[in-house]
C-alpha cells in the first residue's frame, strides 16, 4: 500500500472532557469490546496500510496499555508497523491543542523517512468500517491535491466540523469550518490523502511562521486561492461521530441496530482490539436480557434492556438496568434501577440506588465511583 497512515488521537474531544479527564480520547472504550482507536486503525490495517502512526499529546498512558505489543493489528514488525508519536521531551510542550499542524511537526521526522509518496490523515472520534484504497485510488485518478472523505448529510441541518459543496466530477466547489450543513451538502469525516512531500512541506513552512490549524490555515486559506484542488470521496456506509456525551450515548447505543451495527462489525473487514482472555458471559437463572450488547466476562443475574455492557460487568439481582452503557468491571448492585446512564470503568453503584437521566442528557458515573 502507497500510504502511511497518521491517527490524531485526541482531536475534537473537549466535550468529552468527562471520559478523558485520565485517557486520551481515541482510548475511550465503545461497542463493549472496543476503543475508538480501533476502528480507523483496523480500517488501515484491513486496506493493507502497515506503516501507522499514532499522534498523541497528553493522558496517553491508557492508549499505550492498549497498543502495547501491535500483534492484535498485525503491526508487530522491524520495519514499519505502529508508533506512537508523543511530543519531544526536550519541548516546553503547550498541552493546548493548538491543531493538527502542531501535532504533525511531532511526526515530521517520521513522515520524511517514510517511502511512500502518500500519507493518510485520520481522526479518532468518527467510527466507520472503509477501504481506504479506492480512495486512494480515487485520488490518484482525480489528480487533485488532496482527497477528502465525506458522507451526505440527508436529514436535517446539523452543524460539523468541515462541510462541502461539490460538482459531479467530484471536485469540491465550496469548502466551510465550523458551520450547519444542509441536506445534500457533504460533511467531512476527519480524513483526508495528501501527498508525503506536500504535506511535510506544509507543515515546516507552516509552524516556522506560528500557524498550526491543518483545515482552516493550510487547506481552506491555499484552497480559496485556488492554490489548492481538493477531491470529495463519498462514503455512503455508516459513519458515527463522536464529539460530545450526546452523541457518545447514543450511538453507542445504536450499534445494537442491526442497521448499524451490521455495517461497522462486517465479516470481511473486521474490527480489531486487544485480546483478553475472559470466561464466557453467566446468565443467571432469573435473568431478562432484551436487545443488548455483552461482552465477554460479564455475570448478569438481573434485567437488562437496550444495554451496552463491556468486559466483566456485573448485574445484581433485582436491578433492572435499561438504556445504559456500562464500561469494564462495573457493578450494579442490587435492587438498583439505572435508566440513561453511562457507568465509566470500575464504578459501584450500590444496592438500592435509583438513577435516571434522558436520552438527551444521560446520567454520567465517573471511573471508579461508587454511588
């Protein structure tokens, strides 16, 4: 594959700032078995890209844990395979995020020795199962600067990140930051195919002069000159952005759709994770469990409906647990009744309590609580 891949592990996550105040976002657990730097790393690995690094800044400590030894990625080799890429420890490092072109300057060494003429730049928080090589391939053919993909935004306004306009050629004729896309516009999905010696070009010219925002500085301000052509990739497979505790809640959710979750977890492109050995999931005798996703190590011995549980969960008897996602190694204690509430890893909600929030605005128990 022609390409190196580069994951920004903590972009667009200040509103999730109650899941990374100790993990980096791209670590946060979803889909019960999963981190969301799952999904675009096995999305690389599964396009035959064996070159990935990962950039991260800050609370990476989580995300190294779960990289650790690469062998679930097929990664583990002498030459190429995954790296994480932290700041240089000689820097006064700026723990703000003052954007991607400051992140990349940490990776400038590692993208100019690189051997492919291609680098693919992608973000943690959106997951989605794609083969990044008719992009690729899709990018050459267009001959444009760089190739962008983006989903149709089909129902109604929503503000994101990056919206677009283009022709039917595929050539993008409008390109905004920040602002409401409208049915039939584009919005983008935090990944992009540049060329290596534009990019490792951009990014010294760039940061020398104290600019470090890789959309709005360097794409959108050569773009307006038309000193930039940009190509739009259309995606039209499932694609979750996941930017806030909204949006979090319920998409984690919505994998139990099999709508949803049938595109995400395909046979032919799996997703992969860190292997733990578990035992298998005890359903206790008077258990209910309607339209939920279990991961492996759980003993659930009350009701449960419309649930996300990861890895060793536990609920009591008694409880009645509905519309919850509840991280690794959590307890329920009995008699307890959750409804719209999120359970960070190794909570323990005690026996009795009583918890319910809105599918707007769910209840949230922090790691290692007990309530």
């Amino acid at each position: 594959m022609n390409m190196t891949g580069i994951i920004f592990s903590e972009m667009y996550g200040e509103d999730l700032s109650v899941f990374t105040h100790d993990r980096n976002l791209a670590a946060i657990p979803f889909g019960g078995r999963y981190r969301l730097v799952d999904f675009v790393l096995s999305n690389m690995v599964n396009s035959g890209i064996n070159n990935v690094g990962v950039l991260a800044k800050q609370n990476y400590h989580s995300l190294m844990d779960h990289l650790a030894n690469n062998q679930e990625w097929d990664l583990n080799r002498k030459n190429g395979g995954l790296l994480l890429l932290p700041p240089f420890a000689s820097e006064a490092v700026n723990h703000n995020n003052r954007g991607k072109l400051d992140e990349l300057r940490n990776a400038l060494n590692y993208l100019e020795n690189a051997t492919t003429p291609y680098v693919l730049l992608a973000d943690a928080y959106v997951v989605y199962n794609m083969d990044y090589r008719p992009m690729l391939q899709a990018h050459i053919d267009s001959g444009a600067d760089v190739t962008i993909a983006a989903t149709r935004v089909e129902d109604s306004p929503a503000e994101f990140p990056s919206v677009f306009q283009a022709g039917r050629s595929g050539r993008v004729t409008s390109y905004a930051l920040n602002c409401t896309a409208r049915p039939g516009d584009f919005a983008g999905m935090g990944c992009l195919i540049i060329s290596r010696q534009l990019l490792t070009s951009a990014i010294r010219e760039y940061t020398a002069r104290g600019i470090y925002h890789l959309e709005r500085d360097f794409i959108q301000h050569q773009f307006n000159r038309g000193q930039l052509s940009l190509n739009l990739y259309e995606f039209k497979g499932v694609c979750l952005r996941i930017r806030d505790v909204d949006e979090y809640f319920n998409n984690s959710l919505a994998i139990i759709h099999e709508e949803v979750g049938g595109p995400l977890f395909r046979g032919d492109r799996p997703i992969y994770t860190r292997v733990t050995d578990e035992v298998p999931t005890y359903y206790g005798p008077e258990c209910s469990v309607s339209a939920c996703v279990i991961a492996d190590g759980c003993s659930i011995e009350g009701e449960a409906d419309n649930c996300v549980f990861s890895r060793g969960v536990r609920i009591c008897k008694g409880a009645k647990v509905k519309n919850c996602v509840i991280m690794e190694g959590s307890v329920v204690g009995e008699n307890v009744e959750l409804e719209n509430v999120i359970v960070d890893k190794w909570a323990n909600i005690t026996a009795g309590a009583e918890l319910k929030g809105l599918t707007t605005n769910p209840v949230i128990i922090r790691k290692g609580a007990t309530v």
